[in-house]
C-alpha cells in the first residue's frame, strides 16, 4: 500500500515577500532611513503607505509589521523610508539595528490618501509635515506628475530640533541639484522649515503659523482658499487634528480615493 501524499502545502498569494536592506542612515538618535529592493511587481502610487516589519524573534512567533509611507517615488526602483526610533517600540527598536543585505518583509499591497488622484485640481499644493510625516511628501516632491498637476508646491516641515530638519532639507537640495527635475521643480517648490523647541528663523507650530499669517507671508501668496488652494496632512493625531480644523475653517472639503476633493490627511507611522 503506497501512502496518500501530504497536502500540498497553500501558498499565500498575499504572503509579504522578504526583501533586502540596500542602505541605512541614520540622522540623529531618533531619526533614521532606509532603502530595501523592490519586487519588480510591486506597484505603488506616490505618497501611499504599505506594510513591512521582520521576522518574530523566536521559531513560531508572528512576524511584527507596521505601516510605514514609502519616501520614494513610484518610478525609482528601491523603496525607501524614513522612520522614527523608539527605544521599546516593538518594532523600531529591532528595526534601528538593521544593516545593508539583511532581510525585512513586505507587503504586496500599497493603500493611502496623501496621493495626487484623492485631490481635486488647483492652482496650489501644500504639503504640511511634522517629524516623520514628511516620509509620503518625499515621495510626492519627487514625482514629476506632481509639478505637471500644481503651479505651486509647497511643502512645510515642522520639528522639534534642527537635526531633524536635516532629512528633508537634503532631500529638496538633491531635486533642486538634478539635471533632470531640477528644471522643473525651479520656481515651483517651496520647503518652509520651522521649529518649536529650539532658536531658528522661523519658530512655532505650522497651526500657528497659518494662524498668524506669516506662512502666508513667507510664501507671498493669499490665505488659504477652496478655489484654488489643495492640502495633504501628515504628522501625529494631534498635528493632524488641529492642522485639519483650521483647513477646515477656510473652507476645504476632506477628498478621499473613491471622493476627491481639497485635503487629504494620514497618521505618520509611531512605534
Ligand atoms: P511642539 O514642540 O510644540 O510639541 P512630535 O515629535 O511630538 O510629533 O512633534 C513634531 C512637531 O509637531 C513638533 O514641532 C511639535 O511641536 C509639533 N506638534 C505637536 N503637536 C501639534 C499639534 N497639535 N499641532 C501642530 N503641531 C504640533
């Protein structure tokens, strides 16, 4: 009697791949980036987040994955992210100590709403970030569709210390310096940094500032206003709260996927 085969064995379609860490850098003791491949079938829109994490420690323990914007942009062919480090965060505390050729998951499915499609057109696009809620915009500021989209863009980083301006001011450098987009971001982008916990030009909450005025006044432009003005949030829940009732109050309707509209926001990944 021969004995029945073994089932085989299912095969997740959906299973995250494991994908290998490219670079890692790291800019203060909080703050840290990134780069791993990217499967030649992994699509994803500019600004959209998706799932990645590591192994469980232990033989049988589930894998620790968490949502994470994706930094670059659709068309590069690594995938980059910038992330905070928290000493007992179940995963960045592992995370942190990540070294180019090891090995993290990756989900197959990227999902978000700071993307271009979620907003209705406009003549200007903010983009306002504090601490790693700068991650998706880094991906929208270098999309070309974006500067084909927007007569204006405009992004704002707020931090609590000038170390961790650094990222994003590199970052706007690097686009300006390109042969290629920094054609077209010239004249069109602006990055306006301010801090709240140390001496800088400019100081005080991004709320604070469109509250007062003078982030209106640094740019040269109007108030913010539903005709022509678009809006993508990202930072704490917070951040993202105070920052959308004022938005609000100037009149924009919240968009979404399946209903664009003026603003858009998401939750900058914590832990
Ligand atoms: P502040 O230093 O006044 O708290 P965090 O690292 O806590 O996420 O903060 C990042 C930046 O976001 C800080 O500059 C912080 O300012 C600012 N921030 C925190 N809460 C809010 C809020 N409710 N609205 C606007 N900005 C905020």
């Amino acid at each position: 009697m021969t004995a029945a085969p073994a089932p085989a064995k299912k095969v997740n379609p959906n299973a995250p791949t494991l994908e290998t860490v490219l670079e890692v850098e790291h800019f203060t003791d909080r703050l840290f980036g990134f780069s791993i491949t990217r499967p030649p079938a992994f699509r994803f829109r500019s600004g959209e987040f998706v799932m990645i994490g590591l192994p469980g420690e232990n033989e049988g323990d589930r894998p620790i994955m968490r949502a994470y914007s994706i930094a670059s942009p659709s068309w590069d062919e690594k995938l980059e992210f910038y992330s905070i480090k928290v000493p007992d965060g179940p995963l960045t505390s592992r995370l942190q100590k990540i070294k180019p050729g090891d090995k993290i998951l990756l989900s197959k499915k990227s999902v978000g709403t700071l993307v271009l499609d979620a907003l209705t057109p406009g003549k200007r696009l903010y983009m306002f970030s504090t601490g790693t809620g700068i991650a998706p915009f880094a991906s929208v500021m270098r999309d070309p569709e974006t500067y084909d989209r927007y007569e204006k863009v405009i992004l704002t980083h707020t931090c609590r210390q000038e170390a961790e301006l650094s990222y994003g001011l590199r970052l706007t450098k690097s686009l300006r310096e390109d042969p290629l987009v920094g054609e077209m971001v010239e004249g069109k982008l602006a990055h306006i940094c301010s801090l709240t916990r140390e001496e800088y030009p400019l100081k005080g909450r991004i709320t604070t500032l469109i509250q007062s005025g003078k982030l209106f006044e640094e740019l040269g432009v109007p108030e913010l206003n539903p005709e022509t003005d678009r809006v993508m949030i990202c930072g704490s829940m917070d951040m993202i709260n105070d920052t959308k009732a004022l938005v609000e109050s100037y009149g924009l309707v919240e968009g979404s996927n399946s209903k664009p509209a003026d603003f858009v926001v998401e939750k900058s990944f914590v832990g």
